[in-house]
C-alpha cells in the first residue's frame, strides 16, 4: 500500500525539520533483524560492545528509556508480532515510534495511541503516480491507458511500482501490458519484474508477497482452512463476497475436503464449522488478504483483485472447475426465494457474474448449473429486463457450445431468452421465438410434458400482447385443460393458465365473467400458495387495477393502500413489484380526485426509483410523466408542461420516438401547453 514509503517520507522529514536528534530505522521483518537494528543504535549511542547483539540492542532500549535526548524509532514491516515480543522501544515523553506493518492484530492497537489505515490510491492518485513515473523514464503514454492499467491493477500501490518497472524493462506501452494482463494463459508472476529488478528496494514481488501471506494465514488456527477460504473468495465478487456464501454447507463441504494438511501437524478430518470460517476470515483481515464490512447487514467480504488472481493461478483446471461448482452450489443454496433485500439479491447477481467469468465452462460440465437462470431471472425481477436478455442471449451461445440443440436445458435457455425479449417490449418477436420452441418442444418432449405446458402458456400470452386478444384467450383454454389432466388443478402452472385465460377474456370484453374467474383464482391461489406467495400478491394487484378501470377508483386506490402493507412486509420497500404497486396506488388516488397527494407520493415514489431502478429505467420515466400529469391536474399546468418536456427528451432517447409511452408523452405535453395558454 506504500507505507514504507510514507514512513521514509515522516521520518525524513522531522529529521530535516530537526525535530528529532536520534533516528532509527529498523526493517522489523523478523526477530534477528529487529535485534540487529537496536545492536548498532547500541553501539553507536551507548557504547555497547558489538560482538553481543542482544546485549548491545538491551543497552539501547535501556538508553532511549533514560536519556534526554529526542528520539524516533520506525519498525517497518512488522511482520510477526511474537518477534519484537520484549523488544518494544519504551515508552518517553521525549520518544516516538512508528510501525508500519500489514497486520491488524489486537495487540497493535493496544499498543498504539494513533492507528492509521492504509487504503488503495484513489483513481486519481493512481493514475497521477503511474503517469510521474513513465514520465520520469522519458516514457509518455496515451492518459487513457494509463487510467486503465491503474484499474486493471486495482490501483494498489505496490503493484503499479512494480508495473512501471516492467514496463520500462521490457520497453512496453501500457496497452500492450494490458492485453498481457488480460490473457488468462499468462501467470501473475511472469508480468511484474523479476526479483533483482524490482523497484524502491522491494524484496519481493506482489505475488510473492501475497503467496507468503496465504501460507502464513494457512497456520494460524484453525489450521488449514484459511488457504481453502481464500480458494472460495479467489472465483467471487472482489467487492462483496456475502459471509452466507462463505459459510453455506456447500462451501463447508468444500473446505472440509480440502482443508490443507501441514506436515508438522497431521491430517484433520473433523468437518469444518460455521465457526472456524469465521476464525478464518479473522486470521485472513489481520493478515490484510481480506476486508470485512463489518456492522452491514450482510458482513460482507472484499479481496484485492490481484490477490484472487495470484490465489487462482495456484490451482489446476480440474481443482478450479471443483471449486467453480462448489461455489455455484453455495450461491444458489443462499439465494432466497423472495428477494426482499435487493442489496444481497444485487450481490448474489455479481458474485455469479464474476464465477462465470472466471471459470465460464465448469458451469455447463456435465450440464448447465441453475445459478445460471436463477441470476438471469433475478435481473429481470429487479426490473433490469434488457439486462436479463442480454444474459439468456449468452447464455444461448454458451448452451449451444456445450450442448445439443435438442437438450432440456438448451430448450430452457431459449424459454428464458423468449420471454425477456417480451418483456422488454418485442411481443410479436417473443411470439414467435416461443412458436418455434414449442415446435421443438413438442418432438422432443411431447405435449403434456411439464416443460412444454408453459412454453404454450407463454405463446398464448405473447400472442396476445401482440395484438391476437382472442387467440391468446382460446390457447389459454386449450393449454387450462391439458395441464388440469396433466398437473391437476392445484398446480402453479394450472392456477397461472386460470389468471391468464381470465385476463385475456376481459381484454375480449367479458369483464364480468373474468373478474369472477381471477376472484377465484385469487382464493385458490391463496388455499395452495399461501397469502404471501408473490403470485398471490400479483392476483391481487390486477384485480385492484381492474377495479379501477371499472370505474371504482377510489375502491382501486383502497385496495392498493392494503395491498401495499403486505407488499412492504413480503417483498420489502426496494423490490420491483413494490414500487409498481406503490405506482398504482398513487395513480388511483389522482384518478379518484386527489390530485395533490397522488402528486406528493409520486414524487416521493421518484425518488425510490432513480435509487433503485435509475434514471433511464421505463418505469422510472413514466413515474415522472405521471408526476408531471398530476401536477397539472392540481392547477400547475406550466410545470407540467416543463416537466413533461424533460421526460419527452428521455423517452425519445432511450425508448424511441415511436413508443406508445413517448407518443402518450407527446399528446399530454401538448394538452399542458394548452393549458397553459400556449396555443402555438
């Protein structure tokens, strides 16, 4: 992190400032060297006889307890705290000590009056230091690429010192060193400089470093554990590796069978605790290898980049792809049913992502892992549709790598893909990707087969969003009888084909006879899936928002209020289908002559939105539209129309200027205008 180099530039410093009349640098990395350094500071200032280290270094910590002198002593690296055991420098009103070291012992800070962290440069920092020190080599470089090197080295002190020396030894500009670094067939310690090479007197090099560390941590109690730990850590997410993962029985099940042995000390079989990687973790943060968010919901767990790259290449191909479904496991296993907290569901999603990078194809040997849909449909559940397409399109590329285009999750994938390209606003082309999946579907599968059941399903809805009302409501009839036959009619898939031939029945006109069905609906849906269950809630909502339409907006505006408590009890105030109903809620209560406070909770509803779904999302643009529309409603007709011209420029922009939102845009912008007296 650059604390020797802050050390030297402290001490430096009050020395020339005169501040000090004795100084005392000692390299504290192990016991002899520290006895070493205070032996010719004893001899030196108190004339002890140099042929007896340990006596003449006795003589200096008795000197600098009585004199009267000044004095600074600095034990840099300080890398075993039993080695100064005897030999800390007094305490004196007129003497300092500085110790630099990686280790964040209790002991440490019980010694100490003033304990400062050392953190990563900042972006900036890190790009003005490699910068300065190209330059001060003649070696000038595109500001770009110097900002991008800073990052793909996770701005670590140390390892750009020791990149700057590589990439002058070798006569490299920093593009070519980044595609080096990028190429996953090249090893950690072939990029940094060799060992007589290294920069500002640097023993070791970063990956050394780092390998000695893990070693050491490895013997600390619990023994063996911490290695197998950081295995773990080594394929997840850098920035926040949730503790549960860590600790899930997967996980422990993984550290139990390969917990290390160490020859002095014998085979361990006892499986291993929730406990012990808890004591593991401890020992890996007093070791600086890891970072615990400690006093956050989730504990979560932060590694340097660079140190899981160096824990990664010490593993061969077959203990990587173990490790890659061990932890696919541990993911999926913790991953919650109901993504009430989006802040862990967030983070589940970019662990997957980062084992996905790092060991892509040990999630489809022997067949595809369901972390893989799980994390997909959790995008598209957090209302990052677009987000959830572009995950199942690679997905399809992958299944197609690994598996045969008739194989059930290959057929699955493309489910997946053919939905979220609904969602995301392509009906017709969602129809028709589900029209040749079910072609497929039914020569490999069969009809009754329950994986091809809501494949129809969904060909039914789509074509009905695409415009075919009364197509959709016959094939939802025809699907409604072959899965009562085939399911029985408490199945989930059974009860979702009621919700949908009732929905479509009403889109045909029936709103009568449809609004009995999903009342019905609602009430087994309820005996079977429970009141909580979302698709309980989801009934629950189109009926309010059918009620409404119906004409009953207050009504609707009463329901949605007590739809709304089970919600934010359920799902929690940041999940996607929350704030919807929260939408809702609010839309209704304009509808049924409240305008002023349809508009303050759409405005505080706004403020959810761009937090949780940010500012381009479609829901969050029409919440603004809906803001902007009650605010005219309430007699402010030329800030709606302010307002709507701001999101007009947005919609154009990310929905396009064809888009049924836009145009509802475009129409109430010019009703506001109106409003407003301008004519033209």
């Amino acid at each position: 992190m650059g604390k020797t180099q802050l050390a030297a530039h402290y001490a430096r410093t009050v020395w020339q400032a005169g501040a000090v009349d004795l100084l005392v640098w000692v390299t504290a990395s192990s016991r002899d060297a520290i006895i070493t350094g205070y032996a010719h500071a004893g001899v030196d200032v108190a004339g002890a006889d140099p042929a007896d280290p340990e006596q003449a270094a006795t003589r200096f910590l008795s000197w600098a307890e009585t004199t009267g002198r000044r004095w600074l002593v600095v034990l840099d690296d300080l890398a075993d705290l039993t080695a100064v055991r005897g030999l800390w420098p007094p305490e004196h009103p007129r003497g300092r000590v500085l110790v630099t070291t990686r280790r964040r012992d209790a002991v440490l800070r019980g010694r100490s009056r003033h304990s400062i962290g050392i953190g990563l440069f900042t972006s900036a920092e890190a790009t003005a230091y490699l910068t300065a020190k190209l330059a001060a080599h003649d070696h000038q470089d595109d500001p770009e690429q110097i900002g991008g090197l800073a990052a793909d080295l996770g701005y670590l002190p140390l390892a750009l010192a020791q990149a700057v020396a590589y990439l002058i030894d070798l006569d490299l500009d920093c593009s070519t060193y980044r595609e080096r670094l990028a190429d996953r067939t090249r090893l950690l310690p072939g990029l940094l400089p060799e060992t007589g090479s290294l920069p500002d007197d640097q023993a070791v090099t970063v990956a050394a470093t780092w390998t000695l560390s893990i070693e050491h941590a490895d013997r600390l109690s619990p023994e063996g554990v911490a290695r197998p730990l950081m295995h773990l850590a080594s394929l997840l997410d850098p920035n926040d590796i949730p503790i549960t993962v860590l600790s899930s029985p997967p996980a422990l099940a993984y550290l139990t069978e390969h917990r290390t042995f160490h020859a002095d000390t014998g085979p361990c079989r006892r499986p291993v605790t929730e406990e012990e990687v808890a004591d593991a973790l401890r020992c890996l943060h007093r070791l600086s290898l890891v970072d615990r968010a400690s006093g956050t919901p989730r504990n979560a767990v932060r590694v340097h980049q660079l140190v899981q790259r160096v824990t990664r290449e010490s593993l061969t191909d077959d203990q990587r792809d173990a490790l890659a479904r061990a932890c696919a496991d541990a993911l999926l296993l913790v991953w919650p049913p109901v993504e009430r907290d989006t802040a862990l569901a967030q983070a589940l999603r970019a662990n997957t992502s980062a084992l996905t990078l790092h060991a892509r194809y040990a999630l489809w040997r022997p067949v595809s892992h369901p972390v893989l849909f799980l994390a997909g449909n959790s995008l598209g559940n957090a209302g990052l549709a677009d987000a959830a397409r572009r995950h199942f399109d690679d997905l399809h590329v992958t299944a197609r790598q690994w598996l045969s285009p008739d194989h059930p999750h290959a057929l699955t994938v493309r489910a997946n893909l053919a939905y979220w390209q609904g969602v995301t606003g392509d009906a017709a082309g969602a129809a028709a990707a589900f029209e040749e999946l079910l072609t497929d579907m039914l020569r490999v599968l069969g009809l009754d087969d329950p994986q091809t059941l809501p494949v129809r399903a969904n060909l039914a809805y789509w074509q009905g969003m695409a415009g075919d009302v009364a197509g959709a409501a016959a094939a939802f009839e025809r699907v409604l009888t072959d899965e009562e036959r085939a399911l029985g009619p408490d199945h989930p898939y059974t009860l979702t084909a009621r919700a949908g031939l009732a929905y479509w029945r009403r889109e045909a006109g029936d709103t009568a006879g449809a609004s009995i069905a999903y009342e019905d609906v609602l009430a087994d849906r309820k005996r079977v899936l429970g009141p909580d269950h979302p698709d309980t809630l989801t009934t629950r909502h189109n009926l309010a928002h059918w009620r409404g339409m119906a004409g009953d907006a207050a009504g609707a505006a009463t329901a949605f209020e007590e739809l709304l408590t089970d919600m934010l009890r359920v799902l929690g105030p940041d999940h996607p289908h929350t704030l919807t109903a929260r939408h809702n809620h609010a839309r209704w209560r304009g509808v049924a002559g409240d305008a002023a406070g349809a508009a303050a909770a759409f405005e505080e509803l706004l403020t959810d939105m761009l937090r949780v779904l940010g500012p381009d999302h479609p829901d969050t643009l029409t919440t603004r539209h809906n803001l902007a529309y009650c605010w005219g409603e309430a007699g402010d007709a030329a800030d709606a129309a302010a307002a709507l011209e701001s999101v007009l420029a947005d919609q154009e922009r990310v929905l396009g200027s064809d888009h049924s939102d836009t145009l509802t845009t475009r129409h109430n912008l010019a009703r506001w205008w109106d409003e407003a007296g301008d004519m033209g």
